[in-house]
C-alpha cells in the first residue's frame, strides 16, 4: 500500500466498467458491500454468490474483473475458493474481506495469490481503496498485522 493518489473512475482494460463478483453468505453484508464498490464512478457488480461453491461457478461464467470474497461461507470458504478460482484464472484479481483480523489467514490469503484483504469492519472505509489498489497491480493488506 502506498501513498499514490486514487483515481476519480476506474475502468477495465478495455476502457469499460470494472466488473466485480460479490460473494458473501450475509444478505446485509453483501448489499452493504455492493453499494460502497457501487458508489464509485466505473464499478459495477455483475454478480452475487452467497457460497464459495457459488462464487467460483460465477467467476467461471461471468470472468468479472475483480472478486470479492468474503473468508467465511457455506459449502467452500473464500480460501478454497480462491485457489479454485485460480486454477482456471490464474491471473484473477482477489479482495477478500472477512470479520477475522488474522494473520495466519492473511498469510494464508497471501499464499493463494489474493492481493487485498479488509476487515468487515473497515469495509466501508478501505474496500474501495483496496480495490484501487489490486486494479493498480498493487496489493492491499492491513498494515497492523
């Protein structure tokens, strides 16, 4: 995480919206998220998954920019997904966002390829910024763990 300045719009490479998949199990949680990555100029969320099992089904068919996953889900955990997802896009762009303030799940998350990790309870602050940052080709990871 650096000090650069943050863009005003975001887009893709081809000059369009930047897509994003949501996956988190809590309804509340989940609109929460999509209406902060929403509120910013040149993101859209092109879909929602409320399972690990969901979200990497989703990346497969809907191949969004970005992915949002949540640590703690039904039927796979962000984790597992991630490294599913990986598998068959190996270049995937990954924030996961979690209530757990961890450092073996960051390292963890680290390991899998995932460039950004914000805590729920920070998610309005610092999820666009981590976002920011992942679409920089920078990674986003809590400074105090």
């Amino acid at each position: 995480m650096d000090g650069a300045p943050q863009p005003v719009g975001a887009a893709n490479a081809s000059g369009e919206n930047v897509r994003i998949l949501v996956a988190d199990d809590q309804e509340g949680v989940r609109k929460r998220v999509i209406a902060t990555l929403t509120s910013r100029e040149g993101f859209e969320v092109c879909g929602e998954a409320t399972t690990g099992k969901e979200a990497v089904q989703l990346a497969r068919k809907l191949k969004p920019d970005l992915i949002v996953l949540d640590i703690t889900m039904p039927e796979m955990n962000g984790l597992d997904a991630a490294r599913h997802i990986r598998e068959f896009a190996p270049d995937a762009l990954i924030v996961i966002l979690s209530v757990h303030k961890s450092r073996q799940l960051l390292e963890e998350a680290r390991k899998v390829g995932v460039r950004g990790y914000v805590t729920k309870g920070e998610a309005v602050q610092k999820l666009v910024q981590a976002v920011d940052a992942v679409l920089q080709d920078r990674s986003f990871f809590p400074e105090d763990l």
